[in-house]
C-alpha cells in the first residue's frame, strides 16, 4: 500500500514537526521527510520593514509615524518560538485592514473613495495590536497563511484516493476516542480557579512644557511615544490597565493650556491606546476645566481612541450604566468619583455630567453593578491632600465605607503624589470575610511638576484570583518604580519615563550611562523615598 502525504510545514522546527510526530506514531509507513526549511528569524526592526512593505505592496497607506507603536509589538513578541518569520507583519496589516474597514462602514458615508480603504489609521493600527496581543493564543492556528491551507487542501484533494481507506479506519478509533471523552468530560467538569493581572498608573497631566517637548513644526503634529518608551511593555503585558487623566481633550481650536485649565493635543488619547491602556477614570478637579463642551469632546476623543472611560458622562443615560469588563471570565465593574472641579460648578442642568463622592449616589453605583452579577468592583477616587504622603481621614472613612458596601478594589488618585497601599481582610456586617486593597495615590504618570515627590510614582500590578466558589482574593501586589526624566541634552523629545531600578542597573554596569552620575544618584534616591511611602510588595 502507497501513502502520499502531501502538506504545507508552515513554522516547522525540530521540536514541533508534526509530519515527523506522525510518521513516529505509525511505524507502518514507511517515508520519510524529503526536505525542511530553517526560516530566518527576524529582528523587531526589520519586522516594521517587512510591515512596510507589505502595506505598500498591497496599495495601503500609513497615515502617520507607527514605527515606535509597532517595534513595541514586535519586541513583545520576539520571545515567541515561532516568531520572525513573516507571518506576523502580515497577520497585522490584516487585521488594520478590518478595523479600517469598520471605521469606514461606522461613517455612514453614502460613498466611499478609493483613498478612504485604503489608508490605515493609528488607531487601525492600534486596535489592530490589542486584538493580537490579548486575542493571539485563542486564534493563532487560524491565522496561518490562507494560500498555503488552499494549495495544501487541493493536493491532498488529489491524493486523498490513496489513504482513504486508512482515513476512515482513524477516523473511526478518533470518533469512539471522542465520545468516551465527551461522556467523561459531562460527568467530572469542575469549575476552575482564574488569575489575572490588573495594572493601575497614576495621574496622566500634560503642562505645557510636555506638550512643547511633543511638537514638531515641520508637520504640526504631536506625538509622545518616545516617553513612554521605557515602560510600555509593563502595561502591554497585563491582562487589564487603567490610569486617571487630569486634563482635558477640548481641541485645537480652544487652545492649548496648562494650569490652572488643563487642554492637552489628542495625540496623547492615541499614545496612551497605543501603550496598552484599557480605561482610563476622567472624574476628576480638571474635568470642566474647558466647560462641558470640552468634557464632551475629551469623552468623544477617548472613545475614537479605543479607550475605555468612565466618571463623566454626556447624557444621564451614560452615567446610569455602570463600565463592566470581562478579564478571562471574570466580570469587573469599575466605578469613579471626584471629591470636586475645582470651583467650577457642574452644570445645573446637567447634574449627570460628573460623579462627585456622594455615598447616596456610590451606594446605587454599586448595587447596580451587584444587580448585574459582576464578580468584583473597583473604585477609582479623586481625593485626598494635594503633596502630601498619606491618606487623610477622610480618605480612610471612605475606603471602609467602600469595602463594607462590596467594592474590592481602592485606586486613588488626584494628590500628585505617592501614598501608601495596603492589603485589608474585610469583615462584612454577616461575619463573612474577603479581601480588600487600597492604594490611597499613585502619584503622577507623566508631568512636569518639581515639587517633592511629584516626579516618581509606580506602574501597580494586582495578581488577583477568582476562586471556584465565586471567592475573589488579591494575591499579590507588586510594583515598578518609576521616575518622569527631563534632559537637558537636547531641545526636543527631553521627557521620557524611566524604569529606576534598570536605570540604575544599567549605569552600575555601564551597559547606559547616558543619564549621567547626578541623575543616578537622585535615581536612587528616588527609590527609596517610593518604598518608604508606598511600603513592600505584597507577595
């Protein structure tokens, strides 16, 4: 008996060769492999070439600089086994193919031109990424190169004569195979336990200085990338992100502005999507600072960036709902309150357009989040003592009002400084327990503000588990210490957040001085002040 076997190896190597496993398991047949392809594996920078190509090999035009967003992804993925072979660049362009394909159908545009498919947004790109990168270990057998399964499927078509006989005699033993596992899998299904990750930054401000330090004046456009360079892949890396804006996204036309009327260039909305971050909380002091109209737009400009908001709202019907997210099964509702809009009164007609603590109004937030079946709650709270290092009274009463009325999660936020985060074992008013955590502030994310403290912060990381019997607990909550760095060596692209403690390690062993002594020995400075504020890591 002949038995041809004809397919496509696709990203084959000496570990994973499943003709060869195969061949292994049916000592039967004799052949053997007639030859194999070692791919080349390549860099993340030449990925973004290939990208490029690719992109205009197919007619499609990159509206803006995406080689920083893309290298992130790239480098991200280099880890991969398989990674490097092409497939990748290709399997991006796809998918910003299909985001670009829905933006242009959500227009309503009774015609489309030609240049409107065929140009790829940031945000294409963007949303492009964040499906792959939280979808590409559920879909990645299916994205394998559709040529390839076509000419694969017609040879094997032709072929198929040959082993048919032996197809149907495997197919048999896999069918009986099958119902004894279907028929033990209905009898000892169980419920499992879910981990994942929460990553929470701080406050995301923009002075004028920044958005200076942003600008190019050759194509009047901003871009902040470059500060987020460092640290990206600790908010690429988590299952969900969230951070607090303090300013405003009014528009161009409004003007930009610095304190005290925050009004930032939307780049920095698209920036933010493209480091990873999922929601971000927009109740806050800067809130009105340009009005409703500005609140609305900020909202508008949030939403075309892909990023989730919560806190204020354009319509009474929007505050109503309450933000839920599903992390790997989980469901998480997150709620969000400031303590005020910094005399700006919030409109009388329009009461629904901030949340402001108000223990009535959190109490209905949180019993509608219950009512949804939501398996947690996260509060964010814009509160506190500008500059100072711990958590005032009013701060501490709140938090226990939260824990006993069933959120689980405090991120605070709005002092611009660090204050210190703890883990509680909260007894409810039945005598049950769980787990609370708290971190009264996580300083500022980005800024320009020289005060004591206000430059270092943390990216927090909650390793949280919901257990099979609905239990949730918090594992562990580690951090990054960061520190907002501001060069003098150049007039442009100054600012970018450093990750301290490889800072510091690069400088002791030369691998990057260019920091130079003065900012490593502050850097280590720096440290001590955020573990001193903030306490240990809770493992």
């Amino acid at each position: 008996k002949l038995i041809i076997f004809a397919g496509y190896g696709g990203d084959v190597d000496e570990k994973d060769n499943r003709m060869q496993t195969f061949l292994n398991s049916n000592p039967g047949i004799k052949s053997r492999i007639t030859s194999t392809f070692n791919f080349k594996s390549y860099s993340a920078k030449e990925m973004i070439e290939i990208f490029k190509r690719i992109a205009k090999n197919s007619n499609y035009i990159i509206q803006n600089d995406v080689d920083d967003m893309i290298e992130n992804f790239f480098e991200s993925r280099v880890s991969m086994r398989d990674f490097g072979n092409g497939r990748e660049a290709r399997v991006l362009l796809e998918t910003a193919v299909i985001y670009a394909a829905r933006r242009n159908m959500e227009l309503n545009k009774e015609q489309y031109t030609k240049k409107d498919m065929q140009t790829l947004t940031n945000t294409d790109i963007a949303l492009a990424i964040e499906r792959l990168r939280k979808g590409y270990g559920k879909s990645k057998k299916n994205n394998n190169n559709k040529i390839a399964i076509i000419f694969s499927f017609v040879i094997i078509l032709i072929v198929g004569f040959l082993f048919y006989n032996f197809i149907l005699k495997q197919n048999d033993i896999e069918k009986s195979q099958s119902q004894i596992s279907s028929n033990s899998e209905s009898t000892t299904t169980q419920v499992t336990d879910t981990t994942f990750t929460m990553t929470a930054i701080g406050d995301v401000m923009c002075h004028n200085t920044q958005y200076w330090d942003a600008y190019n004046k050759e194509s009047d456009t901003y871009d902040f990338s470059y500060v987020f360079k460092n640290i990206s892949h600790y908010i690429q890396n988590s299952d969900i992100s969230i951070g607090n804006l303090e300013t405003s996204f009014a528009g161009k036309d409004r003007g930009y502005s610095n304190y005290p009327t925050f009004n930032s260039p939307d780049a920095l909305a698209y920036n933010l999507k493209n480091i990873g971050l999922d929601i971000i909380s927009t109740a806050g002091n800067h809130c009105l600072d340009m009005g409703f109209s500005g609140l609305s737009r900020t909202i508008d400009v949030l939403d075309d960036a892909g990023i989730k908001h919560l806190g204020t709202y354009k319509t009474q019907e929007e505050q109503d709902k309450i933000l839920i997210q599903d992390v790997k099964g989980v469901k998480i509702a997150f709620i969000d309150y400031t303590y005020g809009t910094n005399g700006i009164p919030v409109p009388s007609d329009k009461p629904f357009s901030v949340n402001l603590i108000d223990k009535d109004l959190i109490t209905k937030h949180i019993n509608k989040a219950k009512s949804e079946g939501v398996d947690m709650i996260v509060a964010c709270m814009h509160w506190g003592t500008e500059y100072r290092t711990t958590a005032n009274s009013e701060q501490e009463e709140l938090a226990d009002f939260l824990f006993q009325n069933g959120v689980d999660v405090i991120l605070g936020n709005h002092p611009h400084v660090l204050e210190q985060m703890e883990k509680r074992t909260i007894t409810l008013a039945d005598g049950s327990t769980k787990d609370g955590f708290v971190i009264y502030a996580c300083g500022n994310f980005i800024c320009d503000q020289n005060a004591e403290n206000t430059r270092n912060s943390i990216i927090l990381n909650l390793t949280i588990t919901k257990h099979s019997d609905g239990k949730i607990t918090i594992d562990k909550a580690n951090y990054i210490p960061i520190y907002m760095y501001k060069g003098s060596s150049s007039k442009l692209k100054r600012m970018k957040i450093l990750d301290i403690e490889k800072s510091i390690s690069d400088y002791e062993t030369g691998t990057d001085t260019s920091i130079g002594q003065a900012t490593y020995i502050d850097l280590k400075k720096q440290l001590e002040k955020i573990k001193n504020i903030v306490g240990n890591e809770i493992n």
